[in-house]
C-alpha cells in the first residue's frame, strides 16, 4: 500500500473509527466483566477493523465497528466454553481434535504475542511511548497528549501508525509462518 494510501487509511481511521470509542467501550464492557477483556477486545477490534479497511473501507463504520465488536464477543465466548470443557474433563474423555488443537492455538498465540512484543520495540520511539501511554497504561487520549506536550489529533494518529504498524508486522509474521508450514523453506 501506498504511504499516500495508508495516510488516507490513517485520517479515515482517526476521523470516523476513533470517535467511536466511548460507545466502543460502553458496549464491550456491558458484555465483558473485567477491564483487562475490554482492552483487549477494543484493540482486537482496532486491528481488525484497520485491516479490512485496507482492503476497501465500509459503507457503514459505525455498524461495521460493531458488528467486528460483536463477532469477537462471540469468538471469544467460544474459545471460553472449550476452554472450560478442557479445563473440567478429564483428559481421556476429551475428543481427539480438541487434545491436538489446544497445544498448537496456545504455541501460536505464543508465537504471535513475541512476535507483536518484539514489533511493539521496532515502533519509533515516539509512537511507541503513545501506544504504551495510551493503550498499555490505558490513559486518556487527553492525558497522554498533556503527558506528552503533544495534541490529540497527534495521539490519534500515532496510535493509527502504531496499530498499522503491530498488524503489518503480525500479517507479515503470519504470511512468513505459513509460507514456511506449506513449503517446508523458510
């Protein structure tokens, strides 16, 4: 993508995704109980609200928001249920594809949080103390800004460059892992 594409990407991002946040959160947390899931949840949403924004931006943003939001929700509440069939089965009475999937999802999970952990310490050092301000700590866009001496419009658009940046890096990741898992070449 273009840098004249992913600006444009940014500014659609900031302008139309970002002032939906408060209703964004109002909504996770009536459905998540605890605020580290929320977190989480909203930059799952982010990511993946960014990524298909790549690919052709929605009619609808507010409805596509929430309709990523509630079909990580979903996801989620499923991973929850075989997570607790495994966690109370015994292991001889669990199905054969829940036995061999389990290990491989957790390794991937593993693998994936390295690989954003060492993408979040490649960021530029400006934009990656805006991400950890804001989505780390979990500061306010305001606070970070006056933390930071910066303006908001300047804290959106670093967390756009960040999140780009950590999606890039875990899409290039996955590519790589399985290019290398069909071909057997690194």
């Amino acid at each position: 993508m273009s840098p004249d594409l992913h600006e444009a990407l940014d500014d659609w991002f900031v302008q139309e995704v970002l002032p939906l946040e408060p209703m964004l959160i109002g909504f996770l947390r009536h459905h998540c109980r605890e605020i580290d899931d929320v977190v989480d949840l909203r930059q799952d949403v982010y990511v993946r609200v960014y990524e298909a924004a790549e690919v052709g931006l929605p009619d609808n943003t507010k409805a596509f928001v929430f309709t990523v939001a509630r079909n990580l929700l979903i996801d989620r509440a499923r991973h929850k249920q075989v997570a607790a069939i495994v966690a109370l089965a015994p292991s001889g009475d669990l199905p054969d594809a829940i036995d061999e999937l389990c290990p491989e999802r957790h390794a991937i999970g593993r693998q994936d949080m390295q690989r954003l952990e060492q993408a979040f310490f490649e960021l530029p050092p400006k934009c990656r103390e805006v991400v950890e301000l804001r989505k780390i700590a979990g500061l306010s866009q305001r606070d970070v800004a006056d933390r930071l001496g910066i303006t908001e419009g300047t804290v959106e658009k670093q967390i756009a460059k960040g999140i780009r940046f950590l999606a890039d890096a875990l899409g290039a990741y996955r590519s790589k892992v399985k290019t290398i898992s069909e071909t057997g070449v690194a």
